[in-house]
C-alpha cells in the first residue's frame, strides 16, 4: 500500500489529479494520509511499515519501535498482537 496525504510523491500526473478517487476506493493500493495512525491501532501482529524520513513526524504518532533506518527510510514495527492504542 502506498499512503499520502494528496499523492504528489508519486511519480504521475494522472495520480495526484484523481488522488481522492483513488485512494478512496476499496480495490485501490492508495490511501490518505490520515488512514495510517488509524491502521496502526488496529494492525495485526507483525505488520510493519516503511515510511520516507521526509514524512519521519508520522513515526512520532505511530507508537511503534524503529527497527531501521537509512538517510532516506524508517522501518517501524512489528504490530503487537492487541494493536496498539493510537497516540
């Protein structure tokens, strides 16, 4: 899955045009910004999440470990079992 607030990182015009079509839809691969802090709460245990270090104030929301990180990305995770409660 690929997550932003309005789809600019991704390398398209056609994306960030349709952004709000895309990642609303079920079947899609996009979603909002807003949409992981609500996944981690409820994410499954083992789940971890990659996210850019442009977009590192995420982690901070997260409550999640960082397992990794480079000059461009974090690992965070894994989910606990219950989830973990959203900060």
């Amino acid at each position: 899955l690929v997550v932003s607030d309005d789809g600019a990182d991704i390398r398209s015009n056609y994306l960030p045009q349709h952004f709000e079509e895309f990642s609303t839809s079920p079947s899609s691969t996009l979603r909002p910004g807003s949409w992981l802090k609500n996944e981690i709460a409820v994410c499954p245990s083992g789940e971890i999440f990659v996210i850019r270090n442009k977009d590192r104030s995420s982690t901070e929301v997260t409550g999640l470990p960082i397992l990794a990180a480079d000059n461009r990305l974090t690992i965070l995770g894994p989910c606990p079992a219950a989830g973990v409660a959203a900060r």
